[in-house]
C-alpha cells in the first residue's frame, strides 16, 4: 500500500525489532554474498528500511519497477534472509520511493523454495527450448539435447555437455528436463548439480540413509546432472556416481551431464568413471557468436516487455562477449537504470550502464593478440599480418588466428581481414592445424595456455 506521510524516519516496532534501517541493512549483509555483485548493486543497494510496523518491514526502493523486479528475482534470497536474521514473524513489503504506486508484498514463506522445485524435479519452468537462443556455437549442443529429451533413453546415452560459465549448460540441462516431462508426464526426471548430490550424500550417509539414496536415484528415468567438473578430488561421490552410472545405464535410463571441461579434461577422476562419462555423445558450447548475442538481447528485452533499438543491442553485444549470463546481467542493468528516471534506452544509456563490466573484458583485442603471438615467437608485427612465409611466421600467424576466434569470437572473415585478407578457408586449416597441434602435442598445448592467459590478463600488452 503506498504510504500517505513520505515518513522517511524509522518508526521502531512496538516489540523488541531493531529498527527498519538496521533490519533492512543486516538483511541485505546476508543476501550480499548470496548474489552476483552486478545483481546487488543495481537492485538491492539502492534500497534502505524505511518502516517496522505491525510485522511488516516496508523497504523503499527508487520506484515500481524495482519494486516488481526485486519481488520477482530476489524474494527467495530476500526471505531467506528474512527467516535467518529476524527471530519474528514477518513480511514486507517494497514502497516506491515518491510514487504512489503500491508497493509488492512478500510473505515470510516455509523454507522450502516453492516454484523451483515443482514436483521433485527440481526444474525450473522458464528454461525451456524455446527460450534458448540457437546460434552456431550451440547448434550440435542444443540438436543433441533435444533429441535426448525427446527419446530419453534412446538415442545418445550419456549425453555430457561441457562450456564455459554462463554459457547455457544449465538451461539446456534444465530445457530437458522439462521437454521430456512435457512429453511424457509421469516420467522420472530428477535435476541436481553435483555439489547438492554431494551434499545429499553426506547427509544421507550421516543420517544412515544410504538406501534411501541409492533408491532415489536407482529408480530415474532421466538423470540431469550438473557441473561434474565437481567431483574432481572427492572419491566418494565419484564412486556413488559410478555405482548410479552403472545402474541407470543398467536399466537404459537417460543420463545427462554438464561440465565446464571435456571428460578427458577432469583430472583425477578415476579412470573407468572418466570414460564411462564420455561413453556416449560428447558436445560442446561455445562463446556466442555476434549475431547470437544480438539475438539473445532481443530475447531478453522481449521476456521484459521491453523496448530494445538495434543500435544498443549492438552496442552490448560487441562489448559483451563472454558470458551469456554477463550479457543478461548487463540488459538488466540498463533496464533499471533506465526505470530510474524513466529515460529512454540509448547507446548513451548503455554505455553508462556497462562502465564497469566492459572495462574488464576490453582488454583483449585483436591488436592485443597479434602483438602478443608477435613476441612470443620472435617475429615483427609487420610480418605477421603480411605475408611472410617461414615455417615460424605460419605458426605465430595461425596460432593468433586460433586465439582470435577462441576469445574474440570473430567471425573467419574477419579475422581473414586483419591479416592481408586471407580468405575463410585459410583462416579454418589455421584453427584446425593448431587444435590438431594442442591434441597432438602436450607441451604445445601448454604453451597456447600460458599464452592466452597472459593475453587476457594483461600480461602481455
Ligand atoms: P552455465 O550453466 O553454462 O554456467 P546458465 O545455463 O546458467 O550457464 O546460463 C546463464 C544465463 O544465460 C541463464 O540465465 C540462461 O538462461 C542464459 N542463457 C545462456 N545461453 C542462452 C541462450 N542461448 N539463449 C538464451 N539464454 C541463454
Ligand atoms: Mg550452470
């Protein structure tokens, strides 16, 4: 409800509270750490107690928008933090500052997180196909998902999907989940990241419900189990996953995993668990093209009924190239600097609201890369973007064409374009001859490391 006197005052409860200011403020501590930094400073910093009346802590925040917006995205965080820092029974409830808007109500909930956890599955509902942008750095992931989650069982058994953070793992791993319930209700799915199956596990072991356990996960149709790169070094779960590997591929039942490297790629995982997670169909998610990164702004601003002009879609999407979810936290972003003052989404806007997350992925350029392959292999600047021909010219050349398209994410074109306009199909034997080479050779992959990292830290420059 709006509030009629702009008192701006902490009232103090008539019980033993702290006051709003301080509750609010010890509340947000809790969440602090619980959330992304981006996710925190748009949304939840700009907000302060205001009032504690009647059970309920009324919260301002800069309008309706945030209002909704934090309702929507950080209320199960927000309880939490509630349930842990208050010792009463409360609720509360998100004011506009000067509008007399009304405000959005969130009740203290029962612990258990409602929505997410529809059925026992644990899937979420919004993570679905047909939000999931296609793009050619995941078509083969995104074809082979499909085709699990149509024919569970069936077709690629396991299925192990593996990029890097914030690339869509976990969407697809939950798009799934949710197309195989959809098509066939009653099915057994059963979504968990590894580090909850640990956490499961121990407490199973503590509790003395091993049998338990086992029969959970025994009796599944369909297991999505996420970010196995978690086992690594942790032999007890390793050997729970076998033994559930072993009795789910027993009985044809569907497995999927994520990760953020290839099976082979896990180390110290026990050999005979490293290739049964390899076993079936290994595929790979790349960073997102240009134009898919567009196309997953657009998609976004759609889910927010929001107005999205090519031109700052550009803008972010040539800036932003990492992460999908980095991409997704800087629309946000804009999105509530632009409630702020009600102003309208620019490049202007945009640049405003990237500031900060850009200045860390700058950086790395395509100037950066050649200059870098340049003094890493003794040759001139010059040489490698012209012609040169020696063997070790070849090599700089092809391995900074490799970095280039493995971090920058240049389309073949164009980075045939930065080097005396060689044309795609060059470019292509360049970046296969040094992944051949990485496979092939060990201490030439080692090398290509060292050197991508310097690059992106800075290093080299
Ligand atoms: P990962 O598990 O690989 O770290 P997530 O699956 O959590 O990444 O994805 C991060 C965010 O980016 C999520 O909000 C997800 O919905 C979104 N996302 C990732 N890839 C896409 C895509 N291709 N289309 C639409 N949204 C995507
Ligand atoms: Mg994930």
């Amino acid at each position: 409800m709006g509030v009629a006197d702009s008192d701006v005052q902490p009232r103090v409860g008539h019980q033993a509270l702290p006051d709003a200011v301080k509750l609010w403020a010890d509340i947000l501590d809790y969440v602090k750490p619980r959330v992304s930094r981006e996710g925190f400073e748009t949304w939840l910093a700009p907000t302060r107690g205001r009032a504690l009346s009647n059970g309920v802590l009324e919260v301002e925040v800069p309008n309706s928008f945030f209002a909704d917006w934090l309702s929507q995205h950080y209320s199960a965080e927000v309880r939490a933090a509630l349930t842990s820092v208050s010792q009463q029974e409360l609720s509360l409830s998100f004011q506009p500052r000067d509008s007399a808007d009304t405000g959005v109500l969130i009740r203290r909930a029962p612990v258990r997180r409602p929505a997410a956890r529809q059925n026992g599955y644990r899937l979420q509902s919004h993570l679905t196909f047909e939000n999931f942008v296609v793009g050619e750095s995941n078509r083969l992931a995104v074809a082979a998902s499909r085709s699990v989650a149509e024919r569970p069982g069936a077709s690629y058994n396991p299925l192990f999907i593996y990029g890097g953070v914030g690339l869509g793992k976990t969407h697809l791993a939950q798009a799934i989940g949710n197309l195989a319930v959809a098509k066939k209700p009653g099915l057994k799915v059963y979504y968990t990241a590894a580090d909850d199956l640990f956490l499961e596990l121990i407490q199973a072991i503590e509790k003395n419900t091993r049998l338990e356990f086992k029969d959970k996960y025994r009796s599944l149709d369909l297991l999505l189990l996420d970010d196995v790169h978690y086992l690594v070094g942790k032999e007890r779960l390793q050997e729970e996953v076998f033994y559930i590997f072993n009795s789910l591929q027993g009985a044809g039942s569907q497995i999927v995993f994520t990760s953020d490297r290839p099976p082979q790629d896990i180390p110290a995982l026990e050999g005979r668990l490293a290739s049964r997670l390899g076993s079936g169909l290994v595929v790979d998610i790349q960073a997102p093209e240009l134009e898919t990164r567009i196309a997953i702004l657009k998609q976004k601003a759609a889910m927010d009924h929001a107005e999205l002009p090519d031109d700052v879609a550009y803008f972010i999407a040539a800036r932003v190239r990492t992460s999908v979810r980095a991409l997704e936290g800087s629309w946000i972003r804009l999105l509530a600097l632009a409630s702020l003052d009600a102003r309208p989404v620019t490049v202007a806007l945009a640049e405003e609201a990237l500031r900060d997350l850009v200045k860390e992925e700058e950086p790395v350029d395509h100037n950066r890369i050649i200059r870098a392959c340049a003094d890493y292999f003794g040759v001139t600047l010059e040489d490698i973007t012209n012609g040169g021909r020696t063997k070790q010219l070849a090599l700089a050349r092809q391995v900074a064409m490799y970095l280039m398209r493995a971090s920058l994410s240049l389309s073949l074109k164009e980075i045939g374009g930065l080097f005396g306009n060689k044309d795609h199909t060059t470019v292509m034997h360049a970046i296969k001859r040094v992944g051949d080479l990485r496979t092939s050779d060990p201490a030439f992959a080692a090398k290509i490391e060292k050197l991508s990292k310097g690059i992106s830290r800075g290093e080299l420059s």
